[in-house]
C-alpha cells in the first residue's frame, strides 16, 4: 500500500509499540504530524524542545524503549541539544526527530538550516537523514535498535521537509531488536573465582536497563552470598533499599561512610556502569582496586582504572548468569561482618526522624525557625508518605540530595535524574513519569533555578492528564555555585543571586494546588494536602540561603 514517508515513519513507530511521543511542532515535518493524527500513539505537546527532550529521555529510563522526541530545524534543534547531550553522557535510549530544510534548499543558508551531522555528530551514538523515502522506515527501525544496543545514546534522525511528503511502496519494516550480550559459562566460572577468593568484595550497580526488577535479584543473591550493594549517583533505584545488601550510592551527597566502605573493597563488580569521574571521587577512588566490568559496551567508554576481567552483558544477562552461581559457595567463610557493616551504615545515614533536624538543631528554637524549613525533616516526612513507591525526579542543584538521603526507592524504574548535571530536568521528567507511569506517584525535586528552566511543562501536564507533585526548594540564589564560590572565594558571591514569584502561586495559576511553606512545622500538612489533591500540585519551600545539604555535595 503507498503512503508517504511521514506516514511510513509512523507506522514503524507503532510496530515498535511506541506509546507517545514528545514534540514541540514545526513546518518542517508537518506530514509526520499528519501521521500522527490518527495513530494510538499519544503526540504530547510540549511547551519548549528542550522539555520535549527531557519527557523523552525520562521515558526511555522508565520503560524498556527508547524515549522519542521531534522537533524543528534550526532552532528546534538547538533547545534540544540539551537532552541529547544527557542522553549521551548519561547513557539512555533516546531517539531524536528533527526536520530539516527541503532537499532543493541545501547549502544556501535557507531559514533555519544548520548542520545536522556538524552539531550532533560528537553527542549522538548515530546522526541520520532520510534522503530517500523508500527507506524512511528501515532507518526509524535502525535508529531504535542502535539507541538501545551496547552502551544506549542517542540517536539523531533528519527529516527533509519535502521527502516526508513523498509516497513510497515500502512496507513496515519488521522491528529488530538490540543486542542481548550474555556471558558465556566459562567467563561466569572465572568470575565466581574471584567472587569466593575475595574477602571484602562490593558490586556497584548502575546505568539503565534494571527497569524490569533485576535489581531485586541481584539483591538476593548478594544477600546470600555475604557482599554489598553499592550503586552509582541517581542510579540507585536499581536495588530495592530494603534489601539487607543496601550499602548506599556513591558520587555526589555520599555519605562519608559509604564512601569509606567502598574504599576497603578488595574486589569490585562494577555492573551496568563504569568507574567514572563522579562515582570515582573524580578519578581518585578504588581506581587500583581489582575490578570486574559487567556492561554490554565492548569498549567500556567512560571507565578509569584496571580492569582484571570484562564479561560484555547487560544488566538483565548478567543477573540471568548469576543464577548459575550458587550464593553459598561463593560466600564460603567469608566474614559476614563485611556486609552488615555496609548496610548498617547506610541504615545509618539514611535515618531520620520527623521530631529532630539535619541540622542538629533543636525543633522550634530560634536557630531552626531561622533556617526556614528544615529540608531534613521534611524530606523524612515525605519518604513517610511516599513509603518507596513513588517515582523522584531530579534536575540539578544542592536542593535534591536531601531526597537522595531520605527519600527510598523499593520498586526499579523509580528514579530519573541528569546525571550529567543538566539543570530544567525535573519538572518535564516529572510529567513523562506521570504518563508513563499512571498508578505510580510521579514527584519532582528542584531548586528554584532548576525549575524555572523547564517549569512551562506544567502548562504540558495540564493538557495531557499528568499529575505530578513538585517541590520547590527556594534559597533565591544557585545554591551549588555559592558553595563552590564560598570554597573559592570567601565572602565574595558573584552572579548567583535570583528574585523569585510565589510558585504556588503560580501553580494556582494552572488551576493546579499550590502550597506555600516557610516553616518546618507547615510542611506536614502541606504535603498531606497536595498528595491528596486531584491534579498537579507544588510545594514553595523557601529555606535561608546558606544552608547546605548535608554530607559531601557538588551536584
């Protein structure tokens, strides 16, 4: 049957059982929007590219599919870039459309031509362009499977405005899979070596791909066999934090502790992530420790350090091989003080108690009103309320790691972050999550800088059904600077400043609930009344701008 390339695009979207699709539109591919018109898959509006961007990289974390976006040439491409570049340091499965100029129009400078392969082909696993109809789909089929093989990325796929109108005879390709790289039964017999001669040995999970519960399994086995669970920094929903093998998360706002603990390995299994910059200290932290690499990129992009064994797997094949292991054997004599050590730790770090502060301060005295609201108070309440099961998004900012701390993740696929920093992420991920998500309590945590630069996908989930929780901590300046600038350049702030709005106001605007809080003792009621609230809901939390998140932080 003819159709046009856009439709074509479509329909191999649908084969490959894509949901939704996050677009901010643009004439240039007008005739995918067409195909869209009357697709099951849900085409969610968004207010800005980069939220656009955002929404999709959140669903591919969520789900087990890469997350789609499209937008315009140009300047489109340009507010998208950011997701496309936390998509590739982060390592989630996205797929990026953008439409191009018409063929007939290249290389004269056209209205809002630029370079497709100059600006993403450093941050995309793969840039392609349609450049001939007939193929349309085979391309969208060969950017998804590369999106989500080996180490996941980005993929980038042109649209020229005029080819997507051009019909074609081309079937819907049949939908390839990814790789499944799985250890073969010699590696797993080496591995189990070096697991029962270990005395101190620790895995280190993170990355993608735990969404289906491997995570829990994992967990199981480590319980038995006496070793730790660490994971990498906004990965740790890979492991329920009620297993008894819960040592805690490395990177930024680690606890000095768990950090410590992670030090005296003797062993580590790094699976599903390497030993890179932030979970290392900055290259500093376990780089000589003998190591095993668990992950399906044969290269090990991003890893420091030695390397004693690599068994190329993801995350699901290699806790599919573990089964093969017999816990007890590996543990052998092994002390069990090594394991209970870690978690007790963690157990430690993580307590909190709604009648007592972070601070040390004592609840009501003139020292803790000052402060504003006590985030460790709060941020203990709400993991009361949440009671593992919601879904916490995160931006950038010093703001989140009270969450990191306190809040806890029991089910995988609860937890989307920007590891690589990016501010604006949390409210549009936020949205996504609610989508993707709809039994489940979708909440994003934010700084005032880090939602007013992506808070217009409110406007989005308003429009679309979602309803997510956000909460605002408000100190008016970019908290992470100041206190990098406070170490640098005592008494000397600079550029950091900001003046904000009532953003429950603001919220109230939508027709959403808006709450706003200036001391600790509000909060509990505050929450109560925006988890009980039909739609979207914000909590303004507004603290003095000189607390800082307690533990080690550079978020």
């Amino acid at each position: 049957m003819s159709q046009s390339a856009g439709h074509l695009i479509v329909r191999t979207l649908e084969a490959h059982g894509v949901e939704r699709v996050y677009a901010v539109p643009g004439e240039s591919y007008l005739d995918v929007l067409d195909g869209l018109h009357d697709s099951a898959i849900e085409t969610v509006v968004c207010r800005h590219e980069g939220g656009a961007g955002f929404m999709a990289l959140a669903e591919g974390r969520l789900t087990s599919r890469p997350g789609i976006a499209m937008v315009t040439r140009g300047p489109g491409a340009a507010n998208a870039m950011i997701a496309v570049h936390t998509a590739w340091q982060d390592a989630t499965a996205l797929v990026l459309f953008v439409g191009l100029v018409p063929v007939a129009d290249r290389e004269r400078d056209a209205f809002q031509e630029f370079s497709l392969t100059g600006w993403f082909g450093s941050t995309a696993k793969r840039v392609l362009t349609i450049d001939d109809p007939a193929r349309a789909g085979e391309l969208v089929d060969e950017a998804l499977r590369i999106a989500a093989s080996g180490r996941p990325g980005p993929v980038v796929v042109g649209l020229p405005e005029d080819l997507l109108m051009v019909h074609t005879d081309a079937a819907v390709p049949a939908p390839s899979r990814p790789a499944r790289p799985a250890p073969a039964q010699d590696e797993l017999r080496e591995f189990a070596e070096r697991l029962t001669a270990a005395q101190r040995p620790a895995f280190v999970l993170g990355g993608d791909g735990w969404e289906r519960g491997a995570g829990g399994a994992l967990a199981a086995f480590a319980e038995a066999a006496g070793i730790p669970v660490f994971c990498d920094w906004r990965a740790y929903d890979a492991v329920p934090h009620d297993s008894a093998a819960w040592a805690g998360w490395l990177g930024y706002g680690r606890g000095d502790q768990i950090l410590a603990g992670y030090a005296e390995a003797d062993l580590l299994v790094f699976v599903g992530c390497t030993r890179a910059d932030v979970l290392s200290e900055g290259y500093t932290a376990g780089l000589d420790t003998p190591t095993v690499l668990a992950v399906a990129d044969p290269n090990a992009a991003t890893h420091a350090g030695r390397i004693d064994q690599h068994l190329v797997a993801t995350p699901e094949t290699f806790v599919a091989g573990l089964a093969a292991l017999d816990p007890g054997t590996v543990r052998g004599d092994r002390d069990q003080t090594w394991l209970t050590e870690r978690a007790a730790a963690q157990r430690a770090y993580a307590a909190h108690r709604p009648d007592a502060t972070a601070n040390g301060l004592a609840p009501g005295s003139p020292e803790a009103a000052a402060l504003g609201v006590d985030l460790g108070v709060a941020f203990g309440l709400l993991d009361d309320r949440l009671d593992g099961d919601a879904t916490l998004t995160f931006g950038a900012g010093n703001a989140t790691i009270w969450a990191h701390r306190f809040v806890r993740h029991l089910r995988p696929a609860s937890l989307v972050g920007a590891r690589n920093g990016a501010m604006g992420l949390a409210v549009p991920a936020a949205v996504a999550a609610s989508l993707a998500q709809p039994g489940k309590r979708a909440v994003a945590v934010c700084g005032d800088g880090d939602f007013l630069m992506n808070g217009q996908e409110i406007a989005t989930a308003f429009a679309h059904g979602a309803s997510p929780l956000v909460i605002v901590v408000d100190n008016g300046v970019y908290g992470t600077i100041v206190q990098h600038q406070e170490r640098h350049y005592p008494g000397r702030p600079s550029g950091t400043a900001m003046a904000n709005p009532n953003f429950a106001d603001w919220m109230r605007s939508f027709g959403g609930h808006g709450e706003h809080v200036t001391r600790t003792d509000e909060f509990a009621d505050a929450l109560d009344r925006a988890l009980a609230a039909a739609g979207p809901a914000l909590i303004h939390v507004v603290i003095d701008a000189t607390v800082m998140p307690p533990a080690t932080s550079e978020v």
